[in-house]
C-alpha cells in the first residue's frame, strides 16, 4: 500500500535528492522513502541503546568503540551483510 503525501522541501534539498535518486537509477519518490527508512532504523536504535543504558548502566567507552568498529566493518563491504543492510 502507498499513502500519498505534499511535501516541501528547500530547494538545495530538492535538488540534492533529484541528483541522488537519478544516480541510484529510483524515483524521487522512493529515494525519500529508503532516507526516511534508514532514518527510521537509526531512532529505533537509538532508543533500544537508551533502554538497554536504562537498564544496564551507561555503555562504557570500550564498548562505544566496539560498536563502530563493526559498523565500519559493516559498512566498508568486509561483511556480505554490508551490502544486504544498504539496499533495504
């Protein structure tokens, strides 16, 4: 199901979008909808650390450090993962 919706966007923006769907071979349309997913993905995980935090204590610095290691391993294409976690 697709809900549609009016939108305004600053100009820069808009542009900058219009750029990146084409470059990425998608409409403007589904563009907006995999930044809004991901954007979606990373409040989620933010709020699952916060209650984890909650729950457990404030994660230490080691452990931050941990954490970004395996999202730049994720992210640089080391883990097949990498590239199933970008097209969603």
């Amino acid at each position: 199901m697709v809900t549609k919706r009016s939108v305004s966007l600053n100009d820069d923006i808009a542009r900058a979008v219009e750029t990146a769907a084409r470059e990425d071979g998608v409409s403007f349309s589904a563009w907006l909808t995999s930044a809004a997913e991901r954007q979606l993905r990373v409040r989620e995980g933010l709020r699952g650390v916060a209650a984890f935090e909650a729950e457990a204590g404030a994660l230490t610095a080691e452990e931050i450090a941990a954490g970004e290691a395996l999202l730049a391993r994720l992210l640089s294409g080391v883990s097949g993962m990498a590239s199933r976690v970008r097209r969603r």
